[in-house]
C-alpha cells in the first residue's frame, strides 16, 4: 500500500510539474508531504511509470491499474487463484494485499468489481470457460435479483449473499433465505444457464452430492437466457434424472432436460 500511495503522489504532482524528473518529483513530494515521507518511493515510481499517463482519478481506478501493472509484470502466484473465487486470492496475498485491493474498490458485489475478477479469472482459463464463466455470471445476476425481490415480498429483512464471487469451490451460488414454520432458514442456490431449446441442465456429481447434502434447503435456479424465465427445481424434482454407478463405472455429469 505504501507503494501504491507513493505512485499516486508522485503522479499528481507530475501532472501539476510536468517539467520535473521523477527524482526531483520524488524531492518535491517529501519535502511537501512530511506525512508521507517514509513510502516506498522507489517501488511508488516504478509502478507510476506503468501506469498510462492521463490516469489521475478516480482513486480507485489508479490503484486498480497500478494492481494490474503489478500483474502484468510479475504474473504472481495469487493472481492465479481468482478462477477458484476471491477468497481464495484474500488468503493468499495477506493483510497489506487485501487493503491494495479494498482501496482499489474491488472487493465489493458492484458490476466494476465482479467484472474485474472474472476478467482476471479468465486470464486463467481457456477461451471456452471464459464463455461459460461469462453466461453463469449473467444468471447470477438474474437470480440475486430475483431473490432481492422475493425476501421483501416474503417480509424478509436479509439480503441474499452472492457466495460464487468469493468461492467457487463451495457447491453452491447464492445463500438466500426462506421461513419455515415461523422461522428464517437458509436457502442454498445453485444457478444454472441455458441458451439450448428445449432448456437443459448440466450437473457434475459434486454439484449433485452437495444437492444431496443439503436437501430440502437446497434449490436449483435455471435461467432460459433467451427469454430470461427461471424455473427453480428442488432436489427430490431432479432426483429421478441422476443417473446410478453400475459395475466399476462412475457417472462424472449429466445433462438433464426436464421438459
């Protein structure tokens, strides 16, 4: 962070003293600047240069650049995680990358901050999932939506979590919520996307033994893209399709067309 706030300085004072090397900028700024005398200035001027030189402001998007100038340059191991989900990436880079990150406006649910991180995912991913990545992104969407709407019709006060943007690995999408006998409970949901005629649905036999896991709380949200209508399908409905292992055989995916 130290070096992402020396960057920063030593820009706007290159844009208000376009004149000075950037050693004399870096003079300028600490004798200015006595708070900020003790930052990585050498570090600072070295991702300012790999910034594009009209980036000033918004804050956000100069850190955001400096971030992606540091992967550019590095290829760190972290960068390497997003496909996993941005917790994955969090746990890796420690507490002074999380704050780079946060300063960045990147850690939040807003469309600038999932695009970025899928847009990092995909660097780490083939052509083929980047598309699919892209498409459960958008039923994603739909089904936040859709929940949002839902819990305050139900008079529900919580906000659905959209878990896929910060782990990917935990078996389902959104956590929602739902009463049952007086009571809030959680309501797991995976999403599913089709662009197909008739409509299908495509599960791995994780995504189905989590399904198992859960039962009842669990629920699969199938968006028709073309025509964004949701069917929701509860596990014992999609429970008939699941195929069963035979002999040394094991079943790995199946596609489901409910009709």
């Amino acid at each position: 962070m130290s070096a992402f706030e020396a960057a920063y300085l030593i820009r706007t004072f290159r844009d208000k003293n376009p004149e000075l090397s950037t050693p004399d900028l870096i003079a300028t700024v600490r004798s200015v600047r006595a708070d900020f005398y003790p930052h990585d200035y050498d570090a600072g001027a070295d991702i300012e240069g790999r910034i594009p030189p009209q980036l000033i402001t918004p804050l956000e998007a100069f850190f955001t650049a400096a971030i992606e100038a540091i992967i550019a340059d590095r290829s760190p191991i972290w960068a390497r995680l997003a496909p996993a989900g941005r917790n994955h990436v969090l746990q890796a880079i420690g507490v002074n990358g999380v704050q780079c990150l946060r300063s960045a406006g990147l850690l939040g649910s807003d469309a600038r901050a999932t695009d970025w991180w899928d847009a990092l995912a995909t660097l780490n991913r083939g052509e083929r999932d980047a598309r699919l990545l892209a498409q459960g992104r958008e039923g994603e969407r739909l089904s936040l939506a859709y929940e949002n709407t839902r819990l305050q019709q139900e008079g529900i006060s919580r906000a659905p979590v959209w878990v896929a943007i910060d782990d990917n690995t935990v078996g389902y999408d959104i956590l929602s919520y739902a009463w049952h006998e007086g009571s809030q409970i959680n309501r797991l949901i995976e999403v599913k996307t089709t662009q197909a005629h008739p409509p299908r649905i495509i599960l791995s036999r994780n995504e189905w033994k989590t399904a198992e896991q859960y039962g009842v709380a669990f629920e699969f949200h199938l968006w028709n893209l073309n025509s964004e209508a949701l069917t929701i399908y509860t596990v014992e409905q999609l429970k008939v399709h699941i195929p069963t292992d035979n002999g040394a055989g094991k079943w790995e995916s199946v596609e489901i067309r409910p009709g």
